[in-house]
C-alpha cells in the first residue's frame, strides 16, 4: 500500500468572479522511503500540492489518503494530529518563532505532544547537535545565519519523527555552500528512511532527487523515476527517541504551561501596548474594589451606629390617634409594664422618663430636658463620657442629686471654656411639658454636675433624647414622683420572631388596658430597611464601577484581536507543527486572561495605596481593602479575560494553516 495516494484531486480558489483551478486532477502515489522533487514554474500549482499532501490544505474535489486512510473524512484536530505524528516541514524562509531560541523552536513540535520540558529540550539538544549546531542552542533567529536557520527548522521536523519531510524550496533562500549542505542532509535523511518530498523550481536540485514530478498549470505533465530506486528501510532511530502523544493529562499540563510561558513572553515582548492595556482594566478593577471597600466600611460604620439602638428594639407610647375624638389616652402603669417581662422574646424594658426643667448655674438659666439613666444609658443611647466620670453604683442606689450634662448644653450654660464638672447647678420644673410634669416640689433642687457626654458615634449622631442625665431613683423621687410613665422601649432577644413579640405585647396591653391607645414603631423593621437601602446603594454604586471594568474588557479585546492579527504567521507554524485549534483558543484565551489579572493586581494595588490616603487625612472612616478584596479582583479579572478573549482566540483558532503561513 502506497503511504501517500492522490486520486483526482483539485483545489479551486474563488477571486471575485473567477474561479482559478491551481490543482487540476491531480493522481499521485508516494511509496515509504522515496526521495520525490515536485518541479513546476510559478503558478503550476506545485506549493499547492504541497500544502495538501501535508495537510495544510483541503482539497476541492478528489481523494487523499495517507496509509490508506482519508484525509478528506477527518477533522481539523486529526489533521493536526497527523501534521504533529508524521510530517516535518522545512520551509524556505524557516518560519522560525523569533522570540524563541534556536533549542525551543526545534522542540516546538513536541509541545502539542504533551512531552516535558527536560525530554523535549534533550532532544532538541541531540538533533542540533548532530546538525552542527551545538554552539547555537541558545541563540534567536535574528543570531543565526540562513543555513542555521535552515538546519533548526530541519532539526524541528525531526522532532516528532519525521517520517515525512516536505521542502519547500529549502535552498531558495541560501547561498550555494548553505544550499549544498542543505541537500546533503536531505540525502542522508532520507537514506535513514524518511520519506522526503522536496519543491522546486531548480532543476539542479530535482536532480538531487530519484523521481520527478513535474506541474503545470496544476496538471502532472511528467512523472519518472530518475536515479535507481533503493529498497525502502525503516526511519533509523535517532540518539533520542522521538517524541509521542503524551497521555491526555501530561499533555494538558505542558499546553498550560506553554500558554503561560508564552502569553508572559509577548506581554513583555509589547510593554507600551501590555501597559495601556493593563490600564484600563486597572482603572475598572479599582473602582470596583474602591466601591466595594468604601461601601461596605460606610456601610459597617453607619448600621453599626443603629445597630445598639434600633436591631431588636420596639418602641411603645400612648397615642389618642387610635381613639374617637375626645377620648383620653391614660398612661403606662407599673404593673402593665411589669407584666410584659413574663413574655416570651423579651429580654428587658426600658422605660422611658423625662422631664423639662429649668436648670440655672449663677446668672445664667436654660430651659432643657432630663432624662433617667441606668448603667446601660450610654451604651443604649450611643454616648461616652468626655469628661469627669460617670453614676456610681451607691449614687444610683440612693438616688443622689448628680447629673450629667452633654457638650451641646455648656454653652447655654457655663461660660465658653469653662469645665461644668465639680460645679453645682440648681435644678426646677419648668412645667408639665409633654413628658411629665409630676408633683414634685417647684423648689429648686442643687445637683452636682459629675461629667460631660458625647456622642459616641463616630459619624456625629447625637442620639441622646435629653441634654441633662440623672439616675433613675433620683429622677422618680424628687424630680418626677409619677408613678405612670408616657414611653418605653422593649429590647427582643430574638427567641421569637419580631412579629410574634409586638402581636403579644399588643394582645397583653389591649388585655389590660382594654382599648388600643397605644402605638409601636419597630427599630427591627427601620434597620432592615436601612440595611436593604444601603445593600441597593452599594450595588448601584457598583455597578458604575462595573461600567469601567466592562470599557477596560473591551480594549482587551480589540487589543487581542491586534494581537492575533499581528501573530498570524506564528499560529500558522503552530498549527503545521501539530498545534490543535483547543491548543491555539487555550493560549490566546491565557494570554487575554494573564493580561486581565496583572491589570486587576494593579488595579487591586491602587485601590490601596487611595484607601492607605484616605485613611491618613481623617479617622471617621477607615476604608480597608482585605484579601477577599484581592480574590474579587482575581475573579473577575479571569473572568474579563475570558469573556473578552473569547473572540479573538476563537478567531485565532479558525484561521487555515495555509492561509496562515501566508501572511507576513
């Protein structure tokens, strides 16, 4: 069986409205072993006919098989598999990578074939070795001469075998000495068993060959046998074995790290070009993780100034709305208040006194509201003490005429910069007021000022219901002896559902009280609105990142299609060497990916060097950009890439070989 046949085959171009005929009935068998020249003037179709039979091309109409199979029945990927196992091709201008040295372009072939870096490179190693080369390994094309160049392309068609080698004018573009040891070598190959097909236009080197073929005008005009045929033999082995498909995994790993290794070496190759790229993506990487950094540091800041005071809490207080006109709303007595501690879902009760006072401090008056506290009121009603000291536990106890006052008071008060702790101030009812009025002397009382309170919040909230603080003993029996009290407030401890606790209360209170002259008002539902409206709001102002991020995405894209349009003839010798189209999508798609992540690391870096500023000229706001930061980035970085690489790595990956290698 004839390791090469062509039935009638034809390749028709399309130029406009012309059909051009390049191969016209072509029927040619290559027996294993034979040293073939395919002659024919510019335009006879002899390039052609070389692209088909190395399954460069597909044919128009006929049939081509190779060891008696169809080629024209086999898709791009065996095709490949075919140009990988058993042709080495040797062109007239090399088709070196110029970005790779003489050693790895000689082992390109053997990185679609899965093999490792240590067996590829010592085969590589050995083939330039027994060309001459062995002082050249590590020398790029631009280094070498034309013969150097030649005998690394030689030595790269032998690196997965080679049982077939097709020239294409390997003398053409050599001197005479550089061209004779070009044929020299072609002998010796194909007296060590290969199978060489050599194309021509000069008849001293046809006559290197043993059989002619002659073309013209895409027509086989002459075929014939011109020196003594030899006995076919075997491919000898060389001094390392040549390379085979590795398993799928092995191979798989290698056409990562091949991605990798070269998406790396054309991003530096292109640094202006990388750097613009890199960004946008930088730019949109960062307002995205600048967003989400700030969003969420504001977001924790402002929920956490709520947190204490609305999560779980529920307001209750007499409200005459809810009667017919001219019906009293009567007070919260004790024992009504008393029994809602038994509830389930409770976990204290905060009752609420106040009383308006006048509050008199040498010639100085001002009217202000005092309101009860226990050891839980700062925390409760988010306040600190910025000077003196808080309550004692006795002047709780005793009901002690102490008192707080808040900086916002000092100026209607005491004279601007003086300090109001250790100072007494006489204290007065004012009236009934809304909150109480009780029947408490009108005499004034004195009360000794212990400290000043602030907000705690970090924002400037001031959450205190009153400007003056008294204990709770104090305030019920000298300042407002009511037994009834207006408000209070139910912390929950989250047993029950909210809703379930306000249904009891409000069952309990309408029990007792027998009629609803009462109002709630939820802090639980306040602060998931809050927090609902705050998580809306992050993601809108997210989103306005997200348009960046998608603008930096597509000047990748456009960037890659440049890329692949510029890289043309390199992925056509990756093909001819056996790439596969997956092994051509996986890099272009790497490379798009890597460019992504490096302008996302960038963008991530920026976005803490502005959180880093931010912090340094004030304290309210502390914008941190964490390592969850760094993954988001990451993520989305790799999927940019992906979506926009998509495209022009298909693109790649649909370019014919042939087509390809044309392309300067």
């Amino acid at each position: 069986m004839a390791l090469i046949k062509l039935q009638g085959v034809e390749r028709c171009y399309q130029l406009g409205d012309n059909e051009v005929r390049a191969l016209d009935g072509v029927s040619l068998s290559i027996e294993a072993g034979e040293y073939v020249a395919i002659m024919g003037q510019s335009g006879s179709g002899k390039s052609t006919l070389m692209n088909v039979l190395g399954c460069l091309d597909n044919p128009t109409a006929g049939r081509f098989l190779i060891d008696g199979r169809d080629v024209g029945t086999l898709g791009p990927d065996e095709l490949a598999a075919l140009r990988r196992e058993r042709f080495g091709f040797i062109f007239q201008r090399y088709h070196l990578l110029p970005h790779l040295d003489a050693r790895d372009n000689a082992a390109l072939p053997a990185v679609y074939a899965g093999e490792s870096v240590g067996r590829r490179g010592a085969r590589a190693q050995a083939l330039l070795a027994r060309l001459g080369l062995a002082e050249r390994l590590h020398h790029k094309p631009h280094e070498l001469s034309g013969g150097q160049q030649q005998r690394v392309s030689i030595a790269r068609a032998l690196m997965n075998g080679g049982q077939i080698i097709l020239a294409d004018e390997p003398t053409g573009a050599l001197d005479s000495r550089s061209g004779e040891e070009m044929l020299t070598v072609l002998r010796e190959l194909n007296a060590a068993g290969h199978t060489i097909i050599l194309v021509t236009h000069d008849a001293h080197v046809a006559a290197q060959a043993r059989r002619l073929v002659e073309l013209k005008d895409g027509r086989i005009v002459r075929d014939e046998v011109t020196q003594p045929a030899v006995a076919a033999k075997a491919v000898q082995p060389d001094a390392v074995a040549p390379m085979r498909d590795a398993p799928w995994l092995l191979r798989m790993a290698v056409q990562w790290r091949e991605a990798l290794a070269t998406a790396w070496l054309s991003l530096r190759g292109n640094r202006l070009r990388t750097a613009l790229s890199m960004l946008g993506i930088s730019i949109g990487i960062a307002s995205v993780v600048s967003i989400v950094a700030l969003t969420s540091s504001a977001r924790n800041l402002f929920e956490g100034e709520f947190v204490g005071l609305m999560s779980g809490r529920l307001w209750v207080w007499r409200d005459t709305a809810k009667l017919p006109p001219g019906t009293p709303s009567s007070p919260f007595r004790p024992a009504e208040i008393e029994s809602l501690r038994a509830l389930p879902g409770i976990a204290a009760i905060q009752v609420e006194r106040r009383v308006q006072l006048v509050v008199r401090h040498r010639n100085r008056d001002a009217s202000m509201q005092a309101s009860a506290a226990n050891a839980d009121t700062l925390r409760d009603r988010q306040r600190k003490i910025a000077e003196g000291r808080f309550f004692t536990p006795y002047e709780m106890a005793a009901g002690a005429q102490v008192a707080l006052i808040d900086k916002q008071a000092l100026e209607s008060v005491f004279k601007k910069g003086e300090s109001p702790v250790g100072q007494t101030v006489l204290l007065s009812l004012q009236g009934t007021g809304d909150f109480g009025g009780g029947t408490a002397a009108a005499t004034p009382l004195p009360f000794l000022i212990v400290g000043v309170t602030d907000s705690s919040s970090q924002l400037g909230f001031d959450f205190g219901s009153g400007r003056l603080l008294v204990p709770e003993q104090t305030l019920a029996r000298k300042l407002d002896v009511r037994s009834t009290v207006e408000s209070f407030s139910v912390l929950m401890d989250f047993k029950l559902p909210p809703e379930e606790v306000e249904r009891q209360i409000k069952h309990r209170l309408v029990g007792l009280r027998g009629q609803q002259d009462f109002s709630f008002w939820s802090g639980n539902e306040e602060f998931e609105k809050l927090q609902r409206f705050n998580s809306g709001f992050a993601a809108l102002l997210a989103g306005v990142g997200a348009i960046a991020l998608l603008v930096g995405g597509v000047g990748v894209m456009n960037i890659m299609l440049v890329t692949v349009s510029e890289r043309t003839r390199e992925i056509g010798i990756r093909m001819a060497v056996g790439a596969r189209q997956g092994d051509i999508r996986l890099q272009f798609l790497i490379e798009a990916v890597v460019l992504c992540c490096l302008g996302g690391l960038t963008g991530v870096a920026f976005s803490w060097l502005a959180a880093q500023g931010l912090n340094a000229v004030q304290q309210t706001l502390q914008v941190q950009v964490s390592a969850a930061a760094l993954v988001l980035a990451f993520i989305v970085s790799s999927a940019v890439g992906l979506i926009f690489g998509t495209l022009p790595a298909r693109r790649a990956a649909a370019l014919s070989p042939v087509d390809a290698l044309a392309r300067e």
